[in-house]
C-alpha cells in the first residue's frame, strides 16, 4: 500500500512540475492547447504563438517538438496533440484517416527554395546530376516539376532522392548531390556558410505559394466556445511578429534551433507570414499542380477540408 501512494504521489509531483493537470488543464485552471511543431521557419509564427498568448487567463499554448512529419501525423492520430503546423500534402494525407482534421489558416506563405552548388549556373546544368527533395509528398517535389516543365527538361534526365532537410547542406557539400529544393532556413544555411547558392525561391515560381498550414481537431474547436477565433486572432498577432528580428523572435527559434542571427534573417525574408487565409484559389491552384504531377491521386474538397472565414484583427498588435 505504501508503495501504490508512493506511485501516486510520484505522479502528481509530476503534473505539478509541469504546471499540468492530467485532464488537460494547467494549475491555474487554463484548457492547454497542444500543437505540433517542427523546427523550420515555416513554423515561426507557431512558435511565437505561446509567448503572445502567455497572458490568457483561459487557454495556454503547449507546443510538442517534432524532427519527421509522420510523427505529427501519428500524434494527431493518437489524440497527444491538439493541432499542428505541417506541410499541406501531410495534412492531406492524414486527414484520409482522420475526418475530425481541419484547416484553421496557412501557416505561411512562400518559404522554399532551390539550392544547387556552386559549380551550377542554370537548370540545363543538373541534366545527370542528383537532385534532392525531402519526399515525394511534399511541395518541394511539386516545385521541382514545375521547374523542369517549365524548361523543357524531362524529369528523367535528373536523379532524384529522398534527403531530410537537415542533411541536405552537409550532402552537398560532400558533393553527393547537386541540389535540393528544401523548406527554409537549410537553403539560407547552406548560402550562407558558402555550401552552395539559392538559384530560385517558391516566390519566383508560384508567388505567394501554399505550403504548410495550421490544423486542428474539430471536435475541440466545438468543444471550447470561442476556441476558434482566439486561435485565428492571437495567430494572426504571431504572424505579424515573425519577420521582425526582435528579442522575442529570437528567443523562439533558439527553445528549438541553434541557427545564428544571419541565417535566421535571411530566412525569414523568404518566408511571408502575411495574407494566411488559405482561399479557394489558393486551394484550387495548389491541388491542380498535385494532381497533374501525381504527387497525390486524390485530394479532400474545399468546405470539408477547410474553415471558411476572415482573420480578424480582434487582438492584432503591430509589432
């Protein structure tokens, strides 16, 4: 018996450590809202998003680090997370499975880039090189035949492999590949350590392009009166902050990154966190080019997929 209290006892300093109770509200009687998170800079503004809100008196952001999108997927799926930022193929493909997952906003715009080494001057220049991309689901592999349709180059005449992100700059600098179409800020490290050169971003070839985008369950949403507008208000105040290069900005990325302050500028010169309303167009030029590569053979439709709505600027703060 002495040991079964011990058991618990050991359990509730736990949650008390943590400033968590197990039904999911924090001592200080706050419904904690987990999201998902990989370090990028496409996730910046989820990264800001506690240190906006840490003030709330009813909701409190928890934010659960990942380093692979499958095991975002997998946390959705097990009911550990709440919501979380990921790349909109990911989202697609989880929600085959997962009919409660919806999209709340984009959680950034543009942000990806075409890094080839320094011995590549054009496109024409990778006919027999190895191109990377992180993986085939993703808009790095859609971006990619964008490209080559565009100028004329056969996708067969490249080689293509699947690469982290992580690894990408440190493969080209052991001459293994000769490019790679990334997620910020590997393009900007690689740059900017002199490993190679960004020849295009996503901006030069879709501007404003669609990537990643903020989802939730939807049964929470329901569940909390109100959930959803502090969620869209308090990230668009987040979104604004995320290109300014303050304190707190820094602050973030450097909980989950050790990137230095010029690749961390760069970086988010190439992200746009403005105009996140994920719209019908947006959706319907970013699932036309998924489908014609057969990137995905099907994709979920508009109203089930998405909120419709307008970001307010109920809590918008200029940073």
């Amino acid at each position: 018996m002495e040991r079964v209290y011990n058991w618990v006892l050991c359990l509730g300093l736990v949650f008390i450590l943590v400033g968590c109770t197990p039904d999911g509200v924090d001592n200080y009687g706050r419904t904690v809202i987990r999201i998902a998170y990989l370090p990028i800079t496409h996730s910046a503004a989820v990264m800001i998003l506690p240190e906006v809100t840490r003030d709330d008196e009813r909701f409190v952001i928890e934010l659960v680090r990942f380093t692979a999108w499958p095991e975002v997927v997998e946390a959705l799926r097990a009911g550990r997370v709440d919501g979380a930022s990921m790349l909109l193929e990911v989202a697609f493909r989880a929600s085959e499975t997962n009919d409660d997952l919806i999209s709340i906003s984009l959680s950034h715009r543009d942000g990806n880039v075409i890094v080839v080494d320094n011995s590549i001057e054009c496109y024409h220049d990778l006919i027999g090189k190895t191109v990377a991309i992180p993986h085939t689901l993703s808009p790095h592999s859609t971006l990619l035949r964008m490209v080559l349709e565009r100028e004329g180059i056969d996708i067969n005449d490249i080689n293509i492999v699947e690469i982290s992100p992580a690894e990408m700059p440190f493969t080209m600098a052991a001459r293994a590949i000769s490019a790679f179409v990334v997620a910020e800020p590997w393009g900007s490290l690689a740059e900017v350590r002199g490993i190679g050169r960004i020849l295009e971003t996503s901006n030069d070839i879709i501007p404003c392009s669609v990537c990643c985008v903020l989802v939730f369950n939807n049964n929470l949403l329901m569940e909390h009166e109100g959930l959803l507008d502090w969620l869209l208000c308090n990230f668009e105040t987040a979104a604004a902050y995320a290109h300014v290069v303050d304190d707190m900005v820094l602050d973030a990325f450097r909980q989950s990154t050790r990137f230095e302050r010029e690749i961390i500028e760069q970086s988010l010169e190439i992200t746009n966190f403005e105009n996140l309303v994920f719209t019908r167009e947006d959706f319907d030029e970013i699932t036309s080019a998924i489908l014609r590569f057969e990137i995905m053979s099907r994709v979920p439709n508009f109203d089930d997929f998405i909120i419709n709505h307008e970001v307010r600027g109920c809590c918008h703060v200029e940073p």
